[in-house]
C-alpha cells in the first residue's frame, strides 16, 4: 500500500500511537535528584534506632546518648537513652541539655545568615570591620578575610591554631591578640579547620548588632524555633538542671567511663560552645530543609541559608580515582552521597567527654541528630551512620562500628608523640643538678612557664597565671616529660631544655610546639 492510500483514520492511529510512547523532553537537567527514599524506607530505618543505640551502648558502656529524626518537617524519632552522669540515677531524656562542641557551627551558621537575609551583614564583609581585635600575620589578610573566608575556613589560619592557648586558660580576647604571630597558610587557596578563626566572625557578627553571642543566638535562632533548651553560655549549659557530663573512658578494657572533667569552650563560643537537647535540635532541622521556615514563618531568609549549605572551600581532595571529593560550607561540612544527592552533616567531639553529629539530605528532606556524652570514639558518628545507610538502602551495607573506632582511634594516635616516654633509652644521659633547670622562662605566643623544685623534683607551671603544675619526669639527658590535661592534649609529652655554656637557656614543651612555638626563654 503506498503512502498516499492511507485513510485519514490511519494517519491519526499512527500518530497518536507516537505521541503516546515518546517521553516528554525536560527543558533542562535537574537541580535536584528525585526523591529516593520514601516514608515505608525512613521508618524502617526508625525502627532499627534501638537497636543500634543499644547495641553501641552494650559494647562501648556510653553512659547516655539522646537521637531525632526528622522527615519532611515531622519529628518521626525522639528518644533518650541511659544517664546524665555516671554512678547517678537521672536519666537521658529528650529534654537534656548536651554540649554540641562543634555541632556549634553549622547552628551558628543559621543565626549568621539570619543577619544576612535581612541585610544586616553581607557574607563578603571584612570581619575586622565589626571585630578590630581581628589580626593575623598577614595585613593584607587581616584587612580582607571575610565572613565567608573564616566561617569556611579558607583563611589561611593553620589547624586548630589558638586552642592550646584555650588549654592553658586564656581568653577569647587575649588568644584572638595572638594570633599575629601564627604562620599563615595561602589565604583563600588552603583549608584548615580553626575555632578561633571561625569565632572571630561570630562575634563580629553579634558587635555588628551591638550585643553577645549567646545573646544573638537566642535572638535569632533559639527563641524564634521553640529552643528552650538550648543556649551558647558555658554558665548556662553547666547551670542547667538537665544537662549530660562529660565523661573520659578511664578504662578501656573494661568499658568504664569517669566524669572526671568539663569542657569549658566559652572563648570559642560560635565555633563549639552551644549546647542543645534533641527536641531543639528537631526543631532547628525542621527549619533546615525546610529552606528557612519554621511553621509558617521565616526564621532564616531562603538564599542566605542556602549559602551555608555551599562548598565555599576545597576540604579534603579525594585520593582514590573516582573517588568524591569533600568540600566545606559555612559551619557545614558539603558532599555528596554514593547516589549523588547532597548531604550536609557536621560532627562534633570533646575529647574531655562529648560526641555530636547530624546529617541532612536537604533532597530528602531527612535529618538525624545523635548526641553523647562520652568522649570521641565513634559513638554518634556511628549511629548516624548505621541509620542513613539503613534509610537508602534498607540494610546495612557497611560494618560502621569498628569502621569509624578505627578512624578515631587513628585519629588519638596521630596526636601522640612518636617518643615512647614511658621507656627511656638503655644508655640514657644523667640530668643536671635539679637546681639548675630551676628558672623562669616566657613565650611571646604561649606567656609564662615556671620550672620549680619540690620535693628534689622538678615541676613544671605554665598557663594563665600559671595555673597549671605538672611534675616532669627525666627521660635522656635535658629532656624531660610529663603528660598534660586538656582538651587539645594526647598522652605524654617532651619538655626539653636546651644548654648553652652550661646553663640551661631555653625549655620546648613538644604538644606545644607544633607551629614552632612552643620554645619558652629563660630570663
């Protein structure tokens, strides 16, 4: 039959038949992936929450962790687990006040961009600009580093640097009036995580406003969501009736946790010094992936939270081909998963006794907060974890426990001195007469040390009014050690003294050292 003899009829069967088969065409690629994970998948994995809670509490002896879950702007999971303090009966509820230590940082994201959204502050602005105590080794960076630049941490501040000085007692201002003296890494080219760095703009953020941090956060944040039982003040947090204690492993053959210490982060406030319950905590996710809005009403402007939510800094290149790479927001670690979706998480860890996490996928719609109060071992990491990779695949796919307690442990380890104290050389040098280490000594970065006698021992004093004594122990010649107590300290560490004609003249305390700083002068 030739084209021309088929019927009208036919023409139209033919077409409809291909306007039926072909697929619309989008206009352009998605944004966003489609939704993967449905309501029957979150609640299984819902359901598997005690289980894994009570698993890790068995086998670690966690002395209390509290977790929500949040699904499309409903609170589906809430639970406490366990005690505040061991050896006392108050239990873990969904009320109890936690510290967040860097779980701190993407909240304080939320109550930056609050500001943001409402013109107050731009992101791109010089944080010296509301924050003249602002200075590092660099003019140049100190008269330019930005919001963005130091809440990323791209501004070229190395590691941590300033905590040790929080260690030995000082304060935000006096550590923030040392921080010229630090060697800076490229700015904006260099990602290295830094406390004070990122504290420097939060309180830039609350002087642009006239008030405190703890003050702006109520404001913005805490107030506007319900948080009741949240604050930014260390007094706050230990003042509260309902509040988890940090707890330090004392035993680790036997599982036993002490509440020997508390973590007291009130210098670095935005970065680490919020603490929160998990019903805050729901509800400030809610706000999350619910772009800004809290039950009708906006607490942050759309476009400003999701800048938070950006890569703004390269954090950890992958080192396997095809491997994906990791990037860092404002307070927001940014990645994605193994099916290609966004997820914006931070942990948080005290080594003096707190555990945090929460992870988003904002194209889910899903959030998991776990806090603990034990120090960093993997517990909340690993619950968040087991739950996620529960939730997309609906079992697990990887043995998290022992996973992440051998990154942890790793982690500790790397801390450590490679110099084994304990065991010192065979043909170990004798001391000097202890009188003649005796002396005071100074750093311009680290303030004064005193070495004293007591006891025809030699102890170390150093710290803001020296406030802290530390018994030192010969191990080779000069060198002597001792093991500190902080949050930044790991195991035994050098204290060596260098001579010269005959007399000791300088005295290097090694976990001090890490930037060459760490050298303290007689005088």
């Amino acid at each position: 039959m030739s084209v021309l003899a088929l019927s009208t009829s036919m023409l139209l069967a033919c077409s409809s038949a291909a306007d039926t088969e072909a697929p619309a065409l989008a206009e352009a690629p998605p944004q966003v992936p489609p939704a993967q994970i449905d309501r029957e998948a979150v609640d299984a994995a819902v359901g598997q929450l005690d289980g894994f809670v009570g698993d890790m509490m068995a086998n670690t002896g966690a002395p209390g962790i509290a977790v929500a879950v949040v699904y499309q702007d409903e609170v589906l999971y809430s639970k406490g687990f366990g005690v505040r303090k061991v050896g006392e009966p108050d239990l873990v509820d969904t009320s109890t006040m936690f510290q967040l230590a860097s779980v701190s940082k993407p909240v304080a994201s939320s109550v930056v961009a609050s500001l943001v959204g409402e013109g107050k502050i731009d992101w791109d602005d010089p944080v010296r600009q509301y924050e003249p105590g602002f200075s590092v080794a660099d003019p140049y960076v100190s008269e330019r580093a930005s919001f963005t630049d130091l809440m990323s941490h791209r501004s070229g501040l190395p590691d941590h640097a300033g905590d040790l000085l929080e260690d030995l007692g000082y304060s935000y201002d006096e550590i923030l009036a040392r921080l010229n003296q630090v060697p800076l890494e490229p700015f904006r080219d260099n990602y290295d995580y830094t406390n004070y760095g990122f504290s420097a703009a939060g309180v830039a953020a609350a002087k642009s406003q006239g008030t405190t941090w703890a003050d702006l956060s109520e404001q913005r944040i805490y107030e506007p969501l319900g948080m009741t039982n949240t604050t930014s003040s260390q007094q706050a947090w230990a003042s509260a009736p309902n509040h988890a204690y940090n707890h330090i492993l004392a035993d680790e053959d036997t599982n036993t946790w002490a509440a020997k210490y508390v973590s007291n982060p009130e210098g670095q406030a935005p970065a680490g010094a919020a603490a929160s319950s998990v019903d805050d905590m729901a509800k400030w996710m809610r706000m999350e992936l619910g772009g800004g809005e809290f039950e009708g009403t906006t607490v942050v402007e759309p476009e400003a939270l999701q800048f938070t939510h950006r890569a703004h800094a390269f954090a950890h290149p992958s080192t396997t081909p095809g491997a994906r790479d990791s990037f860092y927001g404002i307070g927001f670690n940014v990645g994605t998963d193994n099916q290609g979706r966004v997820e914006v998480s931070h942990a948080g860890a005290f080594a003096l006794g707190a555990s945090t996490d929460v992870v988003m996928l904002p194209s889910e719609q899903l959030g998991i907060v776990v806090l603990a109060n034990t120090a960093p071992i993997g517990v909340a990491e690993t619950i968040a974890a087991q739950f996620m990779d529960y939730a997309k695949n609906g079992e697990l796919t990887v043995d998290w426990a022992p996973f992440l307690a051998d990154i942890f442990a790793g982690i500790v380890e790397q801390g450590r001195s490679e110099t084994d104290y304990a065991n010192p050389p065979a043909s170990a040098a004798p001391a000097k007469p202890v009188d003649a280490y005796v002396g005071t000594y100074s750093s311009p970065f680290y303030g004064p040390a005193e070495v004293v006698e007591s006891g025809g021992e030699l102890v170390l004093k150093i710290g803001k009014n020296l406030q802290s004594s530390y018994p030192l122990t010969h191990f080779d010649g000069d060198t002597y050690w001792f093991e500190p107590v902080g949050e930044n300290s790991s195991g035994p560490t050098g204290a060596e003294f260098t001579v010269a004609a005959g007399a000791p003249t300088t005295l290097t305390v090694e976990y001090l050292d890490p930037l060459g700083l760490g050298t303290f002068t007689r005088s």
